[in-house]
C-alpha cells in the first residue's frame, strides 16, 4: 500500500473514507498497489490519489515514513510507503471507483489534528509528527494490533 501526502496553498489534502462497518474517517488519498501486477509504489499512487481525488501528482519524493502493523489475532500484516507530492494539478473531485472515499479537501494543518482524531493510530501519529517537525529523511513506525475486531482492537506503537 501506499499513501501521498500533497499539500497546496489551503493545507493538505485529505479524503473521508467510509469503512466496511460504516464509520467514517479521514486520511490522505492512497490505496493497494498492484506491484506483482507490474505496477510501480509511484505509479500506483498517483493512479490512486488520481481516482480517489482527481489531483495528478507528476513528481514524488521519499518516502518520508513507512508505517508496518500486524494483526496476528486477524492474521493481516499491512505496510504502507508514504511520499510527499513535490509537483502537482487539477481540482479535487470525487469520482473513487471503489465507493469508499466519500469526501476530499484540502485542510489548513492547524485543523488536520482534530479532523484526523477518528483516524486509527498508524495514519494519525506519523502524520500529526510530520505536521509538526517537517522531517525530509525517511522514518519507520511500527505497530502491533490486537483483537480480532475493530471495535474491540489495541494498538501498541513498537
């Protein structure tokens, strides 16, 4: 998986995603990447921040954090490159051909800490610190999830 972090004169891009369970939440645009299909981490994410919001990133860096979590009790193990968008256009539109991101804006950073708070932690924390300390070289979060459902889930930062 990968995620994008582009950012424009009104703040960062950010989409709502409704989940399976029906609960909304926020995160930047990204998505599964097909790379045993052929398909490359960067063109994979511009594909999707493309289709979940209508922005055409022409020129990536990083990545700036890569987020690993595993959930032994649901037996998934997730891993998540995030870049930051160095050159972009188009207007914000939501078009996601999956159905599941229901919303997209650019939010100022002053807001992103509370429109991110129903976010799960391995999509808040390391952004929230990005936010915060505008780091360029690449960081890892790790983390442990248990429970076997998202309602009832910890999740410890390793």
């Amino acid at each position: 998986m990968a995620s994008g972090i582009v950012e424009g004169p009104q703040g960062l891009l950010l989409v709502q995603n409704r989940r399976r369970d029906g609960t909304l939440d926020w995160s930047p645009p990204g998505g599964v990447i097909e790379v045993g299909e052929g398909e490359s981490v960067l063109a994979g994410l511009t594909r999707e921040v493309e289709e979940e919001t209508g922005i055409v990133v022409s020129q990536w860096e990083g990545p700036v954090w890569v987020v690993e979590a595993e959930a032994r009790d649901m037996g998934w193990h997730l891993r998540v490159e995030v870049h930051r968008a160095v050159a972009f256009a188009g207007e914000v539109r939501v078009e996601d051909p999956d159905g599941i991101v229901v919303d997209a804006r650019f939010v100022p950073p002053n807001d992103c800490r509370a429109t991110l708070s129903a976010t799960w932690l391995p999509t808040h924390e390391p952004l929230v610190a990005w936010l915060s300390e505008r780091w360029t070289e690449a960081r890892a979060y790790r983390y442990r999830v248990h429970g076997a459902a998202r309602d009832a889930m910890t999740i410890v930062r390793l």
